[in-house]
C-alpha cells in the first residue's frame, strides 16, 4: 500500500513545491511508483512537474467535489517518470464550495482509498496555509515531510504546524505524525545556517533528515522549464542531493 507524506509549511516560499517534485522525481528515478498530488491553487507543482495547468480537463478539484474520481483525473507525467494530480485557480473555490459538505475534510481520504495499491508513494503539495485543503492532506497522510530554511525565525514558525498536527492526529487522523524536518537552502557557509542546523538536530534528534538540500541555482531555473532540477540537471548538486533524500526516504518507511 502506497505510503502517503503532506510537504507542509504554513510560510511562503520555503521549498514545498521545490521538495515535492523534486523528491517525486527522486522516487521516480531509484524505482518507486508515484503519485503527485497539487493541493496548491497556485499549480506550481503541476507546472513544474510539465503539466500545463491550463489545459488540464480534470483536476484536484474535481476529486475534491466529487465530481470526478482520483484514477480519472490523474494524468502522467512522461519526462518525470510520475503521475501527476493537477491544480489550477478553480481549487481556490473548493474551500467555500465544501463549506457544506459533511465530512469536508476527509475528501481526498476517500478518493485516495482505492489507488493504494498504484502507488509506492503519494506526495501532496500543500499551499502556505493550514486551510481545508491542507486539512485534507493532513487528514489521509502517514506523515509530513517539513522543508525549512536554516534561519532565525524558522523554528518560532514551527509552532502552529506542530499544534495542528498534533490536532488532527488526536481528532482526525491517528496515523499522522512528523516524518521529518528537511533542511533546504542551506548554505554551509553561513555561520548562522550551520548554528540554527545543530540547534534543530538538538531539539530534534531524528526527526531531522540526514539529507541537506544545499541552496542551488540550477534547483531555482528547472521550473522556468516545467521539470524538476532531478529531471532538469541530474548531475547538478541540488539534483544529487534530492535523490539521496529519495533514497533516505525508502529506508525510512521500511521502519514505518
Ligand atoms: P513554496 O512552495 O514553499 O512556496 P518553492 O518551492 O516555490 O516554495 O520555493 C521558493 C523559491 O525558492 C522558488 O523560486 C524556488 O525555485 C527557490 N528554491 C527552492 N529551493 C531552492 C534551493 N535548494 N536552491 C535554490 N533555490 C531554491
Ligand atoms: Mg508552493
């Protein structure tokens, strides 16, 4: 059965999308069979992973209303070795549409019960906020794979995340837990970074991942071409690095 990981922060630009991707592309690459999921309406997740969100027939969205189901609405992603379940602007609306509906948090739970057995991994991008539709991949995911910056303020953000998923595991969802804090961005040369580093290994201990994903250019121009940097630039340092992350993942849910 497929192992299901929310990437989530409730800040902006921290490398969720980049994360999702590229780490979807990293299963790809060592074997792992893999469905992304854009919860984001934003879609950058879909365009970066070569999906044309614009000229998507189904979406996310669509699931999410129940309107279409998961099997129907995926689409593959031939260059990144993935499937891919798209966004697009009309998943901004879902979250009032749903304002109705019973159960509204548990939708993507039930679209996701019969693909299990598809898939070794299933990814979902969350959007920067703790939302219904990040309810909704809190709600069906065995755990969240947190990117952060190594910055000051990067553990005071943490807070709000950690409370709600404590939440949801105690209401919603048992199985949920914090797989790990990924370190993104990071460069070695910043006294700083490298202290905020040993303080999250400290606090942390192994909720930490081993992998550090450096800061690198080639992981920031990939979607300006529609492909995460593992597809983009293989032998770039970022690439490198997301592919051993993908490695420690598969070790990881061998001890889940
Ligand atoms: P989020 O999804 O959390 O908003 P993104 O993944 O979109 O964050 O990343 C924010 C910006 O940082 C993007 O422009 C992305 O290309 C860039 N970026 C992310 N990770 C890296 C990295 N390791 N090195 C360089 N640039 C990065
Ligand atoms: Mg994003």
């Amino acid at each position: 059965m497929a192992k299901i990981f929310c990437v989530a922060n409730q800040k902006g630009g921290v490398g969720k999308t980049t994360t999702t991707v590229n780490l979807a592309a990293g299963l790809a690459k060592v074997g792992q069979r893999v469905l992304m999921i854009d919860l984001d309406p934003q879609g950058n997740a879909t365009m970066g992973s070569g999906v044309d969100k614009r000229k998507l027939e189904l979406t996310v969205y669509d699931v999410l209303l129940e309107s279409a189901s998961l099997l129907e609405a995926r689409v593959h992603s031939e260059k990144c070795g993935y499937d891919v379940l798209g966004a697009n602007r009309e998943l901004a609306g879902a979250e009032v549409e749903l304002v109705d509906v019973e159960r509204r948090e548990r939708r993507l739970k039930l679209a996701l019960a019969d693909v299990g057995e598809h898939y070794d991994f299933v990814l979902i991008d969350c959007p920067p906020s703790l939302s219904m539709l990040t309810l909704n991949g809190l709600c069906c995911a065995h755990g969240v794979i947190v990117p952060m910056q190594c910055e000051y303020f990067a553990l005071e953000g943490l807070t709000d995340l950690v409370n709600t998923i404590k939440q949801v595991h105690a209401n919603l969802n048992k199985d949920l837990a914090i797989i790990g804090l990924l370190r993104v961005m990071f460069d070695p040369r910043i006294t700083l970074q490298q202290q905020v580093s040993d303080q999250l290994k400290s606090h942390f201990g192994d909720k930490v991942f081993n992998t550090v994903i450096p800061r690198n250019v080639r992981l920031a121009e990939a979607p300006s071409y529609g492909l995460p940097g593992v597809v983009f630039d293989p032998s770039s340092k970022g690439a490198q690095a997301f592919v051993t992350f993908a490695e420690e993942m598969v070790q990881r849910i061998k001890a889940m």
